[in-house]
C-alpha cells in the first residue's frame, strides 16, 4: 500500500489570506494581518484564525465635558462627548456643536477627537454711562469679565462713595449680564459722606441746586 501521503495530493495546495483594514490576528493595531490556510490529508481545509478588530483602549479624557462610555473600544466604535454648559466644540451657541462624536480607527487610535472650548458672547462689551469700562467693543467667552470703573464724582451707590466698581460678566447662554446698579452722581448729604449742608457762619442757606 503506497504511503498514505501520496493517496492526498491536494496537501499541497494553500491559499494566502489577508485581515481588512482595522482587523488584525489578536486584535493588536501591530498585530499580524497575513496568513495561510492549507488543505489537510483528512480533506478539510485548515482552521482558519479569527481577524479580530483593532482595539484603541477606553475613550480619553476630553476637559469639560462627559463622554457617552468609559469602556474600551475596537475599531469602528464611537464615543460621544457632551461638552458642558457655556462650552462647545467651536466656542460657537450652535446646538450641534455642543457636542462631538470620536471613533475608533484602524490604526487604534481615536479619529475626529476635537475639546471643548469656552462660548464667546454674542454681544460686545457696550459702554457704561458715567464710567470707565476698558474692554468696551470687545467680545468675551464664558466666565469672563470687562471692569466698569465710575468716574470721579461717582458711584454705583449715592450714598457710599467706596462702591465705584462693577463687572459685565459672559454667562454660559451667550448673554451678557450688567451691573444692577449705573454709575450715578455722589450725594454729599448722605449719612456716608458729609451728612448734611454744613452751617457757614454770617451766611444763609439759599437751598441747594441741583
């Protein structure tokens, strides 16, 4: 009887296989993507290994905002971040930008990865009657302020010349806030400064002008 090899000629034929792309053997991103399977002397084709899909690790951290998962993610797999209130993906008020989805590419690591920045205000800083306010014209982003600083003679309070200063604020919906209280004339009769007309001696109080 001929040897049991020879009763098998097609143990000879083999055919090359390659993983698609973002598939690899273990899943690696370096990992092996070739092989070969052969056919064997029981007349079935060799096992063939499994293409696994690249694997890029859990989602990274994005400051000031929440991603949609913390678990590891392979290729072809989204994440989306939520970018927190008064941020965006532009620093845009636009709905759609308020949000950003990521995915896990081929190579393992994460494609379209974008952050989350501060808003900027849609209005410009507007000027204050009666006061200094240096950022005048300028635009703000979220958090940020513009100092409104009275002039000589004023106050945010008639009668408390110490509260000279205020704040225009950027607030998270892309408005601005202003200080409650205008910068407005100084009044000397208030109990905080002089109290009251002081008496001159040999002359009469006419009333004061207004």
């Amino acid at each position: 009887r001929p040897p049991r090899s020879t009763l098998f000629p097609y143990t000879t034929l083999f055919r090359s296989y390659r993983c698609a792309e973002g598939y690899t053997l273990g899943g690696d991103a370096e990992g092996e993507k070739d092989f070969v399977l052969s056919c064997l002397n029981t007349g079935a084709f060799q096992e063939a290994p499994t293409c696994d899909p690249v694997k890029c690790s859990a989602p990274p951290k994005v400051k000031k905002s929440t991603a949609s998962t913390k678990n590891e993610l392979t290729f072809s797999e989204t994440v989306t971040y939520s970018c927190k209130e008064g941020y965006s993906s532009d620093t845009s008020l636009d709905k759609d930008k308020s949000s950003f989805t990521a995915t896990c590419g081929h190579e393992g690591f994460f494609t379209d990865m974008l952050s989350c920045e501060k808003i900027r205000c849609t209005e410009s800083v507007p000027s204050q009657d009666n006061a200094d306010v240096y950022e005048t014209g300028e635009t703000l982003m979220f958090g940020d302020t513009a100092d409104v600083v009275c002039l000589k003679g004023y106050s945010k309070s008639k009668g408390d010349l110490s509260k000279t200063d205020g704040k225009i604020k950027c607030l998270a919906d892309g408005s601005l806030k202003l200080p409650k209280n205008p910068c407005q004339p100084i009044n000397c009769k208030a109990n905080a400064h002089a109290g009251s007309w002081p008496e001159v001696a040999n002359a009469k109080d006419r009333k004061s002008v207004v």
